[in-house]
C-alpha cells in the first residue's frame, strides 16, 4: 500500500484539533499576561490597596509571560530552561510579596509546572516541578523571617488569589489538554502505521509465519503457495506443507534451525506435487522459530536448464577438445608431404624448373609452413584443455633450445628490419624440462615480438638461471599494448593490436607460453606500455644447477662449441656505436 508522506491522512486530519500545542500555549501566555494587567487596574480602583508590593508582585508575574511571548515558541533547550527559571523566580516573588506561602498569590509558585506543562518537550514537566518547589520554599523562607511586607486583605486580597488561581489553573488545563492532544494524535500514528504494517505483511507473494516447537504454526502472514493447504497446515503442523515422503526432512529442518540458529530446505507440495516449495527457518527465542514458505518452481526449472547447457557447453567444448587432439596425425600428414614435395621442387633433385614453377614450389612451401603452425597451435592447446597434453621431460642445455628457436626466427626478423639479440649466460643452463616446449615458448615470444616492432627496432632474448629458476625474457622496442588489450592477453584465442597484426596468427601464442610454463610449474608476466615496447619474462622451476662457469683458457673452444654465435662480431661492432658485449651475445644485424 502506498502512502503520501505529504499529505495527511483523512483519520489524521479528522482527529486533529484546530488549535496546535504552539497556538495553545500562546494563548495561555496572552491570557496570563492580560489577567495581570486587569488585577492590576482592578487593585487601582479598590480602596485600601497597599503600594509598592503589590504592583512589584503583578510586575513580577507579568514579565515571565512577556519573555515567553517573545521566545516561547524557540525548540532551544537552554532557552526553554531560562524561561522555566524566570517563571519561578517570577512566582516566588509575587508570592513572597504578597503573604509568602499562605498569601493571597501562593498559587503562583506552580508557574513554572504550569509553562512546562505548555511547552513541546514534556520531559521538562519535571525541571518545572524542581523549580516550583526551590521558589515555594524561597517564598516559606521570606514569610518565616519576617521579611515579607503584610499581606493584602480584603478586595485586594480577593483579586490577587483569584487572578493566581486562575491563571495558574488555566495554565496547568492548557498542559492536560495538550497532553491529551499529543497522546492522541500518537495513537493516530501508532494505528494507521499498524494498519499500513498489516497491510503490507497480508498482501506478502508468500507464507511468513511462526512456528513452535511442536511444528504448529501460531501467527500467519501474507500468502500460502499454491500446493500448500493453510487450513491444513494451521491444523496438522507445518511439515504437512510437503508430500508424505518428505515430512520428516522439514520437521529434521524444525531441529537444525533450534540447534543451528537457522535451516533452508526445498521439497515438493503437498497438495500439487508438481510445485517447488521453499522453507526458510531462522530462531528468533528460546523454542520460538519465524520461517517463510514460498514457491520456487520457477527458479529451480531456470537453474535446472542452467545447469543442463552449462553440462552441453562442457560436453561440446571437451568434444571438440577430443576430436582436435585426436585429428593431430591425419592433419600433419598430408602437410608433411605436401612439404615434402615442395621441397624436393624447391632442391629441384629431378631435374630443372622454370621460375614460375620453382616461385609456385616456394609458395608452396611458405603456406604449407605457416598452415603446419597454425595447426600445431590449435592442437596443442586442444591437448592441453583436453588434459591429454604430456611432457617429455629430460635434462638439457637451455641455451640451446633458445638458441635454436632464434635461428629459425632470423630470416622473419631479416625481412622485417629488426634486429633480434641473445643475451645468453657463458656457462651451461641445465635444465629438467621438455625440449619442445621451452623451444616453443621462446618462438612464440619472438614471433609475436616481431610483429609488433616496427621497422629498426630491436627483440632482445635473455635467458638466466638462480635458486633453481630458469628465466627467459623477451623485450621490443615495438608499439607497445593497451591496458584494454593486456587484460586479455594470455587467453585462448584473443588477439591485440590492430587488424593487419591479428589476421597473422590465432591468437594462441601467449595462451600457449602461459600454458607450457604452468605445466612446468611456472608462470608468465606481461609488462607493456603504449610506445614504449613490451616485455614478457617466464619463470619456471626447472634449474638442475646454478649456470656453469665459461671455459677457461685451457680449453678456448668450449663456449664457442656451445653458443655456436650466428654471426661473429665484426670490428665495427667492436669500434663503433654499439659495443661489443662478448661471445654470449649473439646479434642478428638486418641489412640496412
């Protein structure tokens, strides 16, 4: 039910009255005030009046209501006790004035309970009640000392207990009423925000209840689920909301929630068995559990199909996994021959071709090639999400693995323009790992490397080994990756950069990498910035040793057997820009 918090109700605005507490209080101070002022000019007229304490006494009643006029209506608590303090010192000084506490205007003394009872804040009732009380006992101390002046008698005495009286009974009535006033206008609020409460809790989509120990429902709100008898639910107990077979787990469900504080649970209808229910049960007391019942057949058929295509997905992914690792030999055979006799057009063993056909054989070859690695990626990485790809595993020089896979890159990184260094420790790198694979991680490096270097750029290899860990680095000075794009990298299948650079591969590359260092027990770390190149390090845990140290004199060619450098350093490496760093350096110098 929807309620405008702006507009008053109509039982609200029928029960409230057409003055408000402010108006009333008000009203009462008007009144006080002019009834001091009619004594006064009463006592004027009457003979006999005695002189200053009397007008001193009216004098002292009056400006309390003065002041409260003027600030009465402040919310301000510090104001609000001043006012109740001149009340009283008010009160007690008419009434010591005029006879002390058995004088004509005693009744002044309750002043300060009479302004209380007026104000906004009841809870001063009782700082006006204490302040009464200290200005009573102020006006008892003057008349028992003999300082009070003599009281009135008489007509004059007659007005001034009168005017007391009724202003300080007028002011108390105006507090009953308001009392009653903000009492009833509580209850207005306190019914209507019941009724809107209960409104609310019956139109419920479903069951909220109580229920005991014994499993009766005591308290019932909103509405049952169709397939759940409330009639029969209120009589037998709340596990007759399920099927025959299923009472016992709803009232096993009754003790979890008394044990365990709370209990959910889902069981067929009673009534419709075709229907889901839920029960949910939480303990709110000793013995006393709240629980709501609803129907959730909609939402267990969803999850159900949710989780029949998610078992398809998998199915069909793990499939296509199967057949792609099983194709592996009937794909590389017919390209393996294809190659084969494209090399023999290409090495022209039967005899000459004219330069179309050995430009065709080159082509040949070329496509048979990059279609060969296409293929070994996708199987690959169909192997590996099959959980079917196994590690060759044996002890070997890493170096040469790295030095191995940069010899096949350096005709690419030749007609490119960029020029591909090694950086290789002089001393062996052995390692416990599959040869193929660490061969594989550095050309896929280097490939992507070079495809996105520019013309004049450089692709640096750096391979070292400590505390067991083997470390292979690749850094370009290329065009960099986008933080959008470095998040996807190392997924099956996703690509950066633009068009041109994504039609050249799979996608599979990095995938790949971070696939072969993980089952070496490793990973692999991506660095990048816009402009500024890229650097990718893979570290794995395959280290036999700490690298063994360089040949020494003695034996001069042993580092040179194992490095076996592409090109040797020339004098103008030596001599000119670009210093020679040694022989475990190995520089690939494009033509320029």
């Amino acid at each position: 039910m929807d309620i405008d918090p702006v507009q008053p109700r109509q039982d609200e605005a029928a029960l409230r009255p057409a003055f408000g507490a402010g108006e009333t209080a008000r009203a009462w101070r008007l009144g006080w005030l002019a009834a001091a002022l009619l004594a006064g000019g009463a006592v004027s007229f009457t003979p006999g009046s005695t002189g200053w304490p009397i007008w001193t006494a009216l004098l002292a009643g009056a400006l309390p209501a003065i002041a409260a006029l003027l600030l009465g209506d402040s919310e301000d608590e510090r104001t609000q006790s001043l006012l109740l303090v001149g009340w009283a010192a008010g009160g007690a000084v008419a009434a010591a004035l005029t006879g002390g506490v058995s004088g004509a205007m005693s009744a002044w003394c309750l002043a300060p309970v009479a302004a209380a009872s007026t104000l906004a804040a009841p809870r001063r009732l009782a700082e006006g009640a204490a302040l009464a009380l200290i200005g009573g006992a102020m006006a008892a101390l003057t008349q028992l000392s003999g300082l009070a002046p003599p009281p009135p008698t008489g007509p004059t005495a007659f007005i001034l207990g009168f005017l007391a009286v009724a202003t300080t009974g007028l002011g108390l009535a105006a507090g009953l009423m308001l009392t009653h006033r903000r009492a009833g206008e509580r209850d207005v609020r306190n019914l209507s925000e019941l009724t809107a409460l209960s409104t609310l809790l019956d139109g419920l989509p479903f069951l909220a209840f109580v229920v005991t120990l014994q499993g009766r429902v005591r308290t019932v709100r909103g509405v049952a689920p169709e397939g759940a008898a409330l009639d029969r639910i209120m009589i037998d107990g709340l596990s007759h909301a399920a099927v025959a077979g299923e009472r016992a787990r709803v009232d096993f469900a009754l003790g979890q929630a008394l044990r365990e504080h709370q209990a959910t649970l889902t069981f067929p209808a009673a009534e419709a068995p075709e229907k889901t229910l839920s029960l949910t049960l939480r303990r709110v007391g000793p013995g006393m559990l709240v629980g709501v019942l609803r129907d959730v057949t909609a939402e267990t058929r969803h999850l159900q199909q949710l989780d029949q295509a998610r078992n398809d997905a998998e199915q069909l992914a793990a499939g296509r996994a199967r057949f792609l690792a099983n194709m592996s030999h009937e794909l590389r055979t017919p390209l393996n021959a294809i190659m084969g006799f494209s090399d023999i057009m290409r090495a022209r063993m039967f005899g000459p071709l004219t330069d179309r056909y050995g430009e065709y054989a080159e082509l040949i070859h070329e496509s048979g090639r990059h279609l060969l690695d296409l293929i070994n990626d996708v199987l690959d990485m169909s192997k590996i999400e099959a959980e079917r790809f196994e590690l060759s595993r044996g002890e070997f020089d890493a170096r040469e693995a790295v030095n191995a896979a940069m010899r096949l890159l350096r005709v690419q990184a030749d007609s490119v323009g960029v020029q591909l260094r090694g950086v290789l420790p002089p001393g062996e790198l052995d390692v416990d790992a599959d040869r193929r694979a660490l061969k594989q991680i550095v050309l896929n490096l280097v490939s992507n490397a070079l495809k996105f270097t520019p013309r004049g750029g450089q692709v640096t290899v750096t391979a070292d080994g400590h505390d067991g860990m083997l470390e292979i680095v690749v850094a370009d000075t290329g065009v960099g990756i986008s933080p959008e794009d470095l998040e996807r990298l190392g997924r099956p299948y996703e690509q950066a950069g633009g068009v041109d650079q994504r039609a050249r591969g799979t996608g599979l590359g990095l995938s790949l990498v971070r696939a072969f260092a993980q089952l070496h027990g490793g990973e692999m770390h991506v660095e990048s910035r816009l402009g500024a190149g890229t650097s990718v390090s893979v570290r794995m845990p395959i280290l036999l040793a700490a690298p063994k140290p360089a040949a020494t004199q003695e034996s001069p060619t042993a580092t040179a057997d194992a490095m076996e450098p592409l090109f040797a350093p020339s004098s103008d490496d030596q001599a000119g820009e670009e210093p020679f760093l040694g022989e475990n350096v190995i520089r690939f110098a494009p033509p320029r």
